[in-house]
C-alpha cells in the first residue's frame, strides 16, 4: 500500500477533501499503465484467441432492464439500523462477526432479526438496540432529464451485453457458440467498502458472456486445445485436485466442453499474468454461495495474505438474462444457430473479471524484499506488464553521457516505455526502477561513448550484460514476447 | 448512420426498450476497434509525444469538487416549462429557433423570459403559455451509502486531474509546465440531446490538462519542435488564415509559446486521423461564448455535412480550478517550479478532446460513394485506425482453397486485425469490407497452392498485386506506420 500510494500505483480519489466517500480509487500514471497492458493481454489470449466481439456500452441503463435481470428485486444487501445512534451495518456481516460463524448473505431479514434478538447484539459503536433489518439495493438510481426519468448505473456490465445481444448477432453474422466480451465500469453501492482496490463502488469488469446452444454444450471442436491444459479445481473449498481439463470433463468434475474450455482459457491468461498458479484454484460454489442468476459457478480465486481472493466469477446463467430482458421487453431474442438451423434462446456462461482486484493479486505476487541484497524491494512483473520497460541511465552527468542517454531514450521512447533517470547514485536509480518493476536498466558509461555498448542489467537477476546500442530495440522487442 | 446501424460501428443504448432514455450510444464491434485505435494514436502522439502522465480516476466525485470548480453553480442550462402540457424546452435554443437568431446560453433568465413575452413565444407542442425561465443543473447527482451522501458523475474528465494533481506532481516528481492526461466517460443531463454521437449524455473525452508557470509561457525549448507546422486559425468564425505556429506567435495571432505548442500538438495529431486538413479551424471564441472558466479559448473546428463541429476545446483555464479546489478543500496546492525554485500555484492550458464526436468526424471524412465503380462504398480509413486491417478471402470454398485461407487467417490473426469471409462471390466481399474501411483484401486462388503467392487488393486504388505468403506480414506491418 504504501508503495501504491508513493509511486503512482493507486490513491484514493478526491482525497483533498474530508467528504470524499469511501470506497472510490484512481489509477496512477504507473497503475494505468499496468492497468492498460492487463486488458490489452486479456484481449489477445482471451477475446482474440477465441474470436469473440468485443462491445463498449453505456454505464446508465434504463429501469427495465434491471427489472429484467431481476437487480431491481434481488441485487440488496440487508442492513440494520441502530436505533441509538443511527449507524448503520450489513446485517450478515455484523451477525457473522458477532457470533464467529459465516452466515450468508441472502439469509431471510426474520431470520437475521432472530440470531441478532437471540445473541443480544448490539450496535459496536454506542451498544444501542438495533431495528429490523432491511434491504438496501445496492444499484446507484440517476434521473434522466427535466422530467427525471429513472434509471441505474448497472452493476454489472454483461447487462449491456444481454440487451445488445440482438443487434450484434444479426450485424455480425453471429455464430453459436460466440463470445461477446466488454471491458468498462460497473458501480455498486456497497455499505462497507474496504481494502482498497478490493471492494469497490466503482470498478473495472472485463466480462465474457458466451452465448450457446444449451444442446450442443459438448459440440466444441476447439476443446481439442486445451484438453491438456492442467486445472485446480476446489469442489468443496477444503481440498484442491489437480486434473487436465480433459480429465476433469471425463471424470464428471466439470459439466461440460464449453465449461471447461473456457475455464482453461482463462487459466492460460492468468498463467501469463505472472499469479503464482500453485496459489489459485477454480472453487465451485454451493447453493447458498451462488449469485441470484446461476445455476452452475465457479469462482477462480488467488492466495493472497488477506486469504483467497475471488478474481473471476465463472457463472452458467443459463437463458436467465435473455428471458428476462425477452419477457419484459416484449422482444422475441431467440436466434438462428446455424449449425442446425434451430431457433433457441441462447444459455450464457460468463467470466466475470475484476481487473482492479486482479491488479491487486499481480503486484502482490510479484512483490518481493530482497533482504540479501541491500533490502531492496523489487515487483518482478513480466515485462509485458510492467509500467515502465526500460530506464536510461547516465553512469554520470558529465563527459556527454548525458547527451549519448538522452539520444538513446529519445529513439527507444517511441517503441517502448522508457524512463530517463540522472539524478542520485546509480544505485539509488536502480532501487527506484526496480520498485516499480521495470525489467531492465540500460547504463551509458565511458565505454559506450568509445564502441556504442550499454550495459543492461537484469532486474530480478542484478545479471548485467554489454550491448551495442543497435541491438536494444531488438533485445527489448523479445522480452515482450509471451513465453 | 445506416453503415454506423447494420456493421456494428454505433447504435442506440437499451433499444430493445421502450423506455430507453435518449443520448446513450453503444459500439459495437466495428466502432469499438477503431475508438481504441484513435485513443491509441492519441497516446503516442500527444501523451508520450509531450512526456505527459496518465491517470484514471473516478467519475463519482463528491459534492465538494464541484462547489469547487464552479459546477454546482454554474454548469446549467436555462429551461421553461408549458404551462399547459408540461414539455420542457431548452429556452436559448427555444428562442434561437423561434426569432431566427443566435441567442446565447448565458442570457440571464429575465432577458429571456422578456423575449419570449415580447414575441409571444408559445409550447410547439400545444400552443400554451410557458412559465418563467429557470436554471436546470446539468449534472447527474448520485446518493452514496445509507446515508445517502450527495456526489456527482463529473460533467468534464478534467477535475480528477485537477484534484489528483497534488499527488501527482509529488510523486511521480513532476516539473512544469506538466501535462496530466486522462481518458474517460463524463456525463451531462442534456435537455435535448440528438444527433447520436455529436450530443450525448454519457461521452468519452481524452483531456489534456498543461500545469504551467503563467510567469514562463514563453519559456518553451520544444517550441522549435513546431515553429513551422502550418495552423489554421479564424479568430471571428468568418475568415481563417492559415500562418505557422512561429508566425501566429510573432503576429500575436496566439498569446504565447505554450498555447501555440499544444494548438500544434493538437493539429499534428488531427492529421494523422484522417481528416481533410482543408477542413477544420482553430476558432477564437470570444467573450460570450467562452466555458465560464476559460479567459482564453479556442475551439478545434471540423467542418462536416451538419457545419462546423468543435471536436476539441482548448481553454486557457488560469488558476480558476487549483484556486477553487484549494479554497474549497483548504489544502495549499502550490508546487515549486524547479526551474526558478519560486512557489507557485499552476494556471492551466487543456486540449479537452470529444473521443465520439472526433470518431463521427474521422467517418464522415472516410465516407466515399464511388459511383464509377458499382456505386461502391468505401471508408478510406487511415490503416491504422481501420477496425479490420486485412480480409482473407479464398477465391472458392473447394480444391483446398479455404483450407489454405484458413492457415494463412491463423497466422496473421495473432498480430492484425484479421478477418475471414468466404461466403458469397468474391465482388460482394470486396464490398462488405471497403464498407467497414479494411484497407487489404487477400484473395487465395489456385496460384497459391503452386507459388505461395497471393492477390492483396487495396481499398482505395481497387489495384491488385501478387505477394509471396512470406513477405505479407512485412507487408502490413509498414501500411501501419504513420504517415
């Protein structure tokens, strides 16, 4: 956190002023720049790789559209309400914590209401007596217009992807299954917000919601792909097995190819991310854990210090979204899947993904302090990841080194994310790259000036190698292939 | 728009919906690749261009920032309501459209109300009588948490920066002038918005905000970068010269270094897109038009079929934001200058850049109807900015063709924008793809299978040439460096 907020990782927003409201966090320069390389990964090995369309929609939605994917009912929290001072806590959070036992959070108000009447709880701020529980829609509502017309900031991207649905598979000539991908924000009005970039009001999602026949869910030849790919899959959040994808399908451990190829998908994506894949696993939800709208659902989670983190939620949605947005809309959403020319409602199986929080696991799985050498602390991020690629140092300000580094960071500058650095020992200039995680420090000295070499020096090895200056851009080009 | 409808370039927000509000757009497919191309050259050609940092941040804010900036106050436009059947009208446009003459948004209410009186100005609508002119916020208000604490959707990108700028600065060890750059969504609760992307109530802007000395605008060593780039420039609307940048500043056309540098900067970039350079214009506004924030200000003009359309305000904003925010928050938000080490409160020079309406200009200036040859459509896209840079297309879907259309779609797809398509003749392909602006077509026949040669087709020219399979990526890669 404190090298977040040091070295323009992430802040927290309107932070000038005393009523700048929890949970809302801002991108730095270096953030961003991760943030930016994150997605454009996300694309090529997830979006690309599988052909899908990707949209970009409005944040604002219409009122019946959250009457149809059911939000407007079912997206509440419970909350109580002292009667003393007036503060107020989720209910299921509160009673939780109180007694030491999870109790989930679409526990029924009476029953909420009960344990907190049995156990005596009262408010931590003031011991006051609490009120009945309630439920709280967690959708932001805005008013549209002079006439105040309602609507939501949706709390989810893929609503955006169900009610478009339409018009891109007609326009693009759509074939089941077919993927349909969208990156952008998403609100939700939490009653607690905390831990940073974890539980936000206002975040980044990268969705994928596949559209497919529910009929031809093992009609995949592209499965053949990732048959080998190896998954940890948690059934009961106890015990982790380590199985191929195609093992797994023939094991009855997932349901079906779809399923389990885009688990797999998204299992290649993080293991270029640099997540430490012994620390992951797809756990599969219970009954009571699901979302309102799944009826199968995996959540791939990281270890982390603060204990697993759920980064993507896998979710079968089955036609739940589309019939909705057909019932109420009025609107007939079945489509043609050209394989047999049968009419069907098209089911969706969705990963969903926090790219704040999956920002979060990356730096801290790449964070290190490396106490034998000199404590210096070092993000060993993939160079494909890291904010800035190359730092440009003079070994010293004077003797025209200056101007040699200067040439040298001006042309690779247009190709790459460079960083000029003169001041302070080199060193010093070495442990600045090295927090933010830049791959490699190229040092203009004496030398260079006499046969146009740099040294290049390894970040995670401190290994340093003589170049010619002719050779960067094509060193530099390679460290970004994937491996 | 019926191109922008049927091939997944931009449509209606919620339109499966009756109550779908107006002003939301989505992209679809096509729309999208090309919006994230053009942010894309905006990255390198200004951001990294100029050295500026990124960031970005929130579009809740609290209330305080607005009180600061001015918005709370100020940002409104004046309505009247019919007295009779209650549609509520934009008043200066009401009137404008009733005398037959321009009157401005800022005219108090009482000279409205007086004009409409004096010309009996009635509801379209109904005929009735209008009530008295009043002010309507144009920002969307947001309630936070239980409490319902009040903020807003920000109505400018640009306050995140101004608000994270102390940090900023401080932590990534910033030096003025500065240029904090940030692209996002803003939201403004038009009264009338129309004409899809030009006036939306959700929009992308890509704003640019110059920290500055005001005591050194002059003192600008990469001016010399621009001296001769040519800028046209109309300072009553009428009659435009064109003059270099150094001319401009020597003839007092432009006040001072940096103002010309970004108009510049500004100008380089717009060439790059595509846009008929014959065709747009710096325009001074003057007093009465100018944001109530700006003291000097230039609009970056297009001329297009609906007239001239500002695509980019370039506001000379002083201090009036960091003076607000500082007063308002009670944090001292000056910084020292390094090059004189004086304390100083920053003034503000922005390029404030509409991402849609920059994307409707580039397509109207792509539009071509070729009527010598089969009354083709063709969008000459700039390769770069083409939402699909090659086709592959097998000349007939038998003796292996489409097997070997298919090797060589696999290959290219992983670096270009790649598109398959082998259904229906071959002109009718042609077709479908110089209406989404590809810039390559390559058509595999049976001299493929003998030489490894293709046909590559070029939009514009309709030239066809033979190139070795080999040779195709070196190809495309060079059609993508800028001109």
């Amino acid at each position: 956190m404190k090298l977040a907020l040091e070295k323009g990782f992430y802040f927290p927003s309107c932070e000038i002023y005393a009523d700048a409201p929890a949970g809302f966090w801002e991108y730095g320069p270096t953030g961003l720049k991760i943030k930016n390389k994150l997605v454009d990964l996300w694309r090529k090995e997830i979006v690309r790789r599988d052909g899908m369309l990707e949209i970009d929609g409005c944040q604002i939605m219409s009122k019946s559209v959250f009457e149809a994917s059911g939000h407007l009912g079912n997206f509440t929290d419970p909350i109580v309400k002292c009667t003393g001072c007036g503060s107020t806590f989720r209910a299921d959070r509160l009673v939780s914590e109180s007694i030491g036992k999870d109790i989930p959070e679409r526990t029924p108000n009476d029953d909420l209401d009960a344990i907190i009447g049995r156990n005596n709880i009262r408010c931590p701020s003031c011991k006051g007596q609490f009120g009945r529980t309630t439920r709280f829609n967690m959708m932001f509502k805005v008013e549209i217009g002079p006439s105040a017309e309602m609507a939501f900031l949706r709390p989810e991207t893929c609503q955006t992807i169900f009610v478009d649905f339409p018009r891109v598979y007609k326009t693009m000539r759509g074939k089941l299954p077919l993927g349909v991908a969208q990156l952008g924000k998403s609100f939700r009005n939490e009653i607690a917000p905390r831990q940073s970039l974890l539980r936000l009001r206002e975040f980044y999602q990268a969705e994928v919601e596949v559209f497919c026949n529910p009929h031809r869910l093992n009609d995949l030849p592209r499965f053949e792909e990732v048959t080998d790919t190896l998954l940890r899959i948690s059934k009961d959040g106890a015990s982790t097995q380590e199985v191929t994808a195609g093992d797994a399908l023939s094991r009855g451990i997932l349901p079906n190819k779809l399923v389990a190829y885009y688990l797999a998908l998204l299992n290649d994506f993080y293991g270029k991310t640099g997540i430490d894949m012994h620390r992951i696993r797809f756990r599969q939800l219970g009954d009571e854990e699901r979302a309102f709208y799944a009826s199968i659902a995996f959540d791939f989670e990281v270890e982390t210090s603060i204990g697993w983190l759920e980064l993507v939620a896998c979710n079968y949605r089955s036609d739940h979204d589309l019939k909705g947005h057909s019932m109420v809309s009025k609107e007939n959403l079945e489509v043609i899947d050209p394989s047999d020319q049968s009419k069907v409602l098209p089911h969706v199986f969705e990963l969903s993904m926090g790219i704040d929080r999956s920002i979060y696991a990356i730096l801290e799985h790449s964070y290190f302090e490396d106490f034998e050498h000199d404590d210096r602390v070092v993000l060993k991020l993939q160079p494909y990841l890291a904010p800035v690629l190359v730092g440009i140092l003079p070994l010293v300000n004077k003797d025209g080194l200056s101007e040699r580094s200067q040439m040298i960071y001006s042309d690779l500058k247009r190709e790459f994310d460079s960083y000029y650095d003169d001041s302070g020992s080199i060193g010093r200039r070495y442990r600045r790259l090295e927090q933010i995680g830049v791959p490699f420090a190229i040092t203009v000295d004496k030398v260079t000036l006499q046969d146009d070499s740099v040294t290049v020096r390894q970040r995670d090895t401190m290994k340093q190698e003589r170049i010619k200056v002719n050779d960067l851009k094509k060193y530099l080009r390679e460290s970004l292939q994937n491996r």
